[in-house]
C-alpha cells in the first residue's frame, strides 16, 4: 500500500485510434447534451423546453417558406466557415471574417454602383463577384501581411479590421452614397442573383465552394502546405516552404471566399449595402468550422443546424416571448460540449485499481 | 483659454469614465495571461459582468425598497458581477486546463456564450418587469458620482480632475497598485509569474500548475465583469444596452497587449483608450464625420499591435508559455 500516495486516482494516457463509430456515438452525444443544458435555460424563462424545441422546429422546417428562410440563413454561414478553415487549419486565428464580408460586400456594390445600367445582368454579377473577391482578399492579406513579417497578434488585427471597414461602410451609408434616412439606394434587377429553386443561386455558389475546398484541402500542394504549417512551422521552415507567404496566399484566399459570401448576402438576400450585413456570420461561422472538424462536407449539416438554431430562436421570440439570443447560449454550450468531447476522444483515464497497485507492487 | 482649459478637463473626465471599464476588463485579463491562459472570452465575460452586475442591483433594490443603501447596491453589483465572471471563467478553465481544449477557440466560445447570456438575461429582466429594468435615480447617483465632498470637487481646474470621478475609478486605481505589488514583491505572485513562464520548471519546483491556473483565470475573469457592470451602471446609466458595451471587451484584450502586461500601466493605457473612445462626442473636427471618427480606437490599436511587434525588447513580452497547453505526461 505504500505505492498508493504516488499513484493518483486518475491517470491519463493518450488514446489509440478509436473506431470511427465511437467517436462519432462521443460526439452526437455531446450536440445531446448542449441541447439538454439549452433545456435549463428555456426552464428559468418559465416555458416548457420540449414545447419551445417543438415551436423552434416548426418555425425552421415546419413549411416551405420556412424551409427557403432557414436555408438563406444557411448559405452565408456554411460560405464563411469554408473561408475560415484553410486558416483555422494553418493555426491562424481569423476572426476578422466579419469585415472581409463587409470588404467584399463593399467593393461588389462599387461595381454596381459604377456599372449598373450600362451592362447586361451577368457580366455585372460576374464583375461585382470578382471586386468582391479582390477587396475581400486585400481585407484579409493586411493583418496577414504583419504577422508574416514581424509576427504582430493576428487575432485582434483581423478582429480590429471589422471595426474600421463597418465605420467606413456606416460613413458611406449615412453621407455620399445615402439615398434617404441613412439607407442606400436598392439594386436593379441585373445586379441581383437569380432564384433557383425559390431561393437565391447563393446556394449553388456555396455548394460548388464546399467541393472545390475539399480538394484543395486535401489533394493539392497547397492544402498540405498549410496543414503542415498547422502542425508546425518549424516542420513547414526545415522543409523548406515559405511560412510567410503561405500565410498571406491562405488569408488572400480566407478573405476572398468571405468576400464571395459577402457579395451573395449582399446581391442576393439584402439587394443593398448596409453597415451590418455580416450581421455575425463572421462570428458564427467560427463554431461552424470548429464543430466540423474544418471538413467541408460536415459544414453543410453544422451550417443548417446552427440556421435551424437561429430561426426557430426568432420564431421562439414572436410566439413564447424568449429572447433570441437563446440561439447564441446554445450555439455557446454546444461548442463548448464539442471542445470538451475532444478530450474523451483523445485520452483515456485509468483510474487506480488493486489490479495496478499489485503491477507497481510487483515491480 | 478658459473655455479650451474647461474642454479639455471636460474630456478628460470623460475619458476616465469610459476608460475605467477599460480598466478593469484589462487588469483582469493580464492576472489571467500571467497564468500562461489566453482568454480571448473577455467579450462574453463583460456582457455577463453587465447583465448580472445590474440584475444584481435591481433586484436589491425591489426587495429592500426605499431603504435601498448605495453602498450596499454598489457591493451587491461587484459580487453579482464577479460571480458571473467567475463562472465563465470557469468554464474556460475547465476546458482548457483540465479538458486540454484549443484555447483560441474556447476563448472565442466563450466571447458567443457569454454574449448571447448577457443580451438574454439583459432582455429577460426587461421582458419580467414590462417596460424596461432600471434603478432609482437616488440609488444611480452612488454609481456614476463621485464619493467626494462637494469641498473638495469645486477646487478650481484640479477638483474635477483629481476628485470628480466616479468611486470606482478609485477602486481601479487601488486594484491596479494591488495587483502590481502582488505579481512583484510577494511569493504566491511570483509563483504565477513562473507558471506563465515555464509551466514545466515550475511543475518540477513543486508549484501546482493547474492550481495556479484556475485560480489567475477565475479571479482575472471576475475582475473583468466588474468592468462590464461599470460600463452598465455608469455609462449606460443603469439600463441593459448591449450596443454600447460591444467591442468593450476586445479592447480590453488589446489593451493587455498595449499595456505590456503591467499592471501599472493600465492606468495611463485604459484613460487613453477612454479618450479615443470618446473624442468624437467631446471633441468634433468638422472635417471628419463622424462614422470615420468613431473607428480611432481600431486604427490606433492597430498601430499599437503593428508597434509592439516591431520592437522585439527581451522585458516587453507576453508570458513566455502564452496560449500554450501544458501537459505533464507530454514533457
């Protein structure tokens, strides 16, 4: 017994691969258990949390009309979370989605602004796409820019970058291109996405981005490239790739997909600008990246559950009186189950046993 | 000159009152990065801090009635507050120091959390009480006054300058002065120093690394609710504004950075950054509108990170293990 001070109650150890079922029985069961701690919080507000989960999947599925609502609220999220993954993976801590969006946005409705009237309706969209790509990208490139060359924290650059460009949409809103009571002028019909299927091509865009991002990430150089560097950048510096430029291509890219996803929220869902269209898709996106494990195809389900989360919480406002930022705690506690379910993945405890007290006796 | 001289003491009473928040958000989360944790949560945490630091008073204040007592409502804000910050920060420890999560990404879990709490509860107690939550006007002056004698206030120029803010300016001036001399001159602040610095050096020197842990990151993240409660109670004079308090907390995270994690220098850092913040109200050029001059405290934060990144000064760094998981089975 005099081993049992130096044995403590629980040892950790790392994991060997575990079956692939198993983890994913891990992970459903925690989205499971955020969803019951949700139930918690609808309790304190005096509802019953099997009735409003009821009213918040009526109001997100419960109908076509719903169904094209919960999917608008979809497609920015799921193209944003793509445009953050090769970032996340490379360890590069993008949170300046948000403002990539508004950059994007931005320079599409310059296009438009420039140019509408005087082209036919697909060279426009195909000419306000690439100024959102392009301001999108350059929005993204900056902070990248600084921590290649001298490292500067890159997690409150890109978040201080939102600021300054929703300030200067918000000036261009409220003083030279204001058409009335601090809103812009609405776009033409040639400078507005098609609806297919009842809902804005923006779904074909995103879906077609979730493809190409997977076969980047997995199959070309340039993929690999930054899923070394992820690991570590020494690893990346030995075998002699250029971390620094790598870094700044990733986030040229990371913006120009946020910029894509601005240009659709903005040609699409909104038909004008305003200082907050990202309206924190570029926030949300994160968890939907992060909750995927940056798997594209995983985003598609994640992006229409957190959509779901989302409207039915508006839905759960009009009809029970709950806030809708009940959508924000739950989205909270599920990353929060989804992180610490990592863990259990990963490790195994072993708890001291007579069994291992007799092993270390014996030695 | 005089109307100038008055302007400028206006301003910089001004920055005071929207720097003291400031304050303590950053106070708060450099006792938090002294530990080695990155709690990018400080968002989340000052909505929280907001949220419950004013339910805590307007509670207070519909069970005891008119015998309401402004210091006792001001101590209730400050537990109320530092509860939830503790809470929250509890969360972010558990996962990150026992769980082994991604700091950044549980840093940014907790910033949706803790805003998605703070506007839920800030909107629940407006839905409860039918009309919107605030406290007494009697009770408000303890919060947003000085605590000073009018004596002593009217002294010309130097009284407001020197007595005019409110009591919890004072309160981060101590706090700051605290927290300096614990990280300097006492054993258990050195021992936090060490954690930050090298988790494995000071596992071997018998300090309890995870101990330390929790303990900077709860106590870091209930001093900066507090903020968040300052900002509610005095700023947005006691009534929920979510609008306001927005992008609070993540100045707060660049402060740390502009104030090279001393404690001391939050002072000066955090009055500056008020003033930033508050130029284009007290201080309007005609030749910016004001969209464009409402985004200077970005802007400078920006050339503060571009700075401080620039000048690689061995004594002006984060905590060496900054952001970084220790494991002791991994060493």
């Amino acid at each position: 017994m005099k081993h049992e001070a130096n044995t403590p109650l629980i040892r950790l150890a790392k994991r060997d691969a575990m079956s692939g079922g198993a983890i994913w029985a891990i992970r459903v069961g925690s989205i499971v258990l955020s969803l019951l701690i949700g139930c918690l919080v609808i309790l304190i507000t005096g509802n019953n949390p099997f009735k409003a989960y009821g009213v918040m999947i009526q109001g997100s599925l419960g109908g076509k009309v719903y169904l094209q609502q919960t999917i608008k609220i979809a497609i920015p999220l799921l193209g944003c979370a793509l445009a953050i993954a090769p970032c996340f993976k490379m360890r590069f801590w993008n949170i300046g989605a948000e403002g990539q969006i508004t950059a994007g946005a931005l320079g599409a409705t310059l296009i438009a602004r420039l140019l509408d009237g005087k082209l036919p309706s697909l060279p426009l969209l195909l000419l306000m796409c690439l100024a959102a790509i392009v301001a999108g990208g350059i929005w993204g490139l900056i902070p990248a820019f600084f921590k290649a060359k001298w490292n500067s924290n890159e997690t409150l650059f890109t978040l201080m970058m939102n600021y300054i460009i929703i300030g200067v949409v918000g000036w261009l809103q409220n003083g030279p291109w204001e058409a009335r009571q601090g809103r812009m002028a609405q776009f033409s019909k040639d400078a507005t996405l098609p609806k297919v299927l009842g809902i804005h091509c923006g779904w074909i865009i995103v879906l077609v981005l979730v493809l190409l991002m997977f076969f980047y990430m997995r199959y070309t150089k340039q993929g690999f490239e930054i899923a070394v560097i992820g690991d570590s950048k020494n690893t990346a510096s030995y075998a002699g790739m250029k971390v620094g430029y790598v870094m700044m291509r990733t986030m040229f890219l990371s913006g120009a997909i946020c910029g894509i996803t601005g240009f659709i929220i903005l040609s699409g869902a909104n038909g004008t600008l305003a200082s907050n269209i990202a309206n924190g898709v570029g926030f949300t996106a994160i968890t939907v990246a992060w909750l995927s494990q940056l798997n594209p195809f995983a985003m598609i389900v994640i992006s229409m559950m957190l959509a779901i989360l989302t409207k039915g919480a508006d839905t759960l406002q009009t009809q029970m009186n709950v806030p809708a930022s009940l959508s924000n705690i739950i989205i909270g506690l599920l990353l929060f189950c989804m992180l610490g379910c990592e863990f259990f993945i990963n490790f195994k405890m072993i708890f001291r046993s007579r069994k291992t007290e007799k092993e270390v006796d014996a030695k | 000159m005089t109307g100038f001289i008055n302007g400028l003491i206006l301003l910089i009473v001004a920055a005071i009152s929207y720097g003291t928040p400031l304050m303590f958000g950053t106070l708060g989360e450099i006792l938090t990065e002294k530990s080695g944790n990155l709690n990018l949560g400080v968002e989340g945490i000052m909505f929280m801090g907001g949220a419950f630091g004013l339910g805590g008073v307007f509670y207070y204040e519909k069970l005891v009635g008119e015998n309401a007592n402004g210091v006792v409502a001001i101590l209730v804000a400050i537990l109320a507050a530092f509860i939830a910050g503790a809470f929250a920060s509890l969360i972010f420890s558990f996962l990150t120091t026992t769980l082994r999560a991604n700091q950044n990404v549980t840093g940014l879990a907790l910033s949706i959390f803790g805003t998605g709490v703070g506007q839920f509860t800030g909107e629940l107690m407006r839905v409860k009480a039918g009309g919107y939550v605030t406290i007494s006007n009697g009770l408000k002056v303890f919060f947003s006054n000085t605590p000073f004698p009018k004596a002593l206030t009217d002294i010309p120029y130097v009284g407001q300058l020197l007595f005019g803010h409110s009591v919890f300016f004072y309160l981060g001036l101590l706090l700051a002065i605290g927290m300096h001399l614990y990280l300097n001159k006492t054993r258990s602040g050195m021992f936090l120093k060490a954690v930050g610095e090298n988790p494995a050096t000071a596992d071997a020197a018998g300090i309890n690394v995870a101990r330390n842990k929790y303990a900077a990151t709860i106590i870091g993240g209930g001093i900066s609710a507090i903020g968040g409660m300052i900002y509610i109670t005095s700023i947005a004079s006691c009534v929920w504004n979510h609008e306001g308090l927005a992008g609070v907390g993540w100045l707060a995270v660049a402060l740390v950075i502009f104030c090279l994690w001393r404690p001391l220098s939050t002072i000066w850092g955090s009055i500056l950054f008020g003033a930033l913040m508050i130029m284009y109200l007290r201080f309007p050029l005609p030749f910016i509108p004001t969209d464009i001059y409402k985004i200077l405290p970005y802007v400078v934060t920006i050339a503060v990170l571009i700075l401080t990144s620039l000048r690689n000064n061995k004594d002006k760094q984060p905590p060496a293990s900054l952001g970084l998981p220790y494991f002791r089975e991994e060493r």
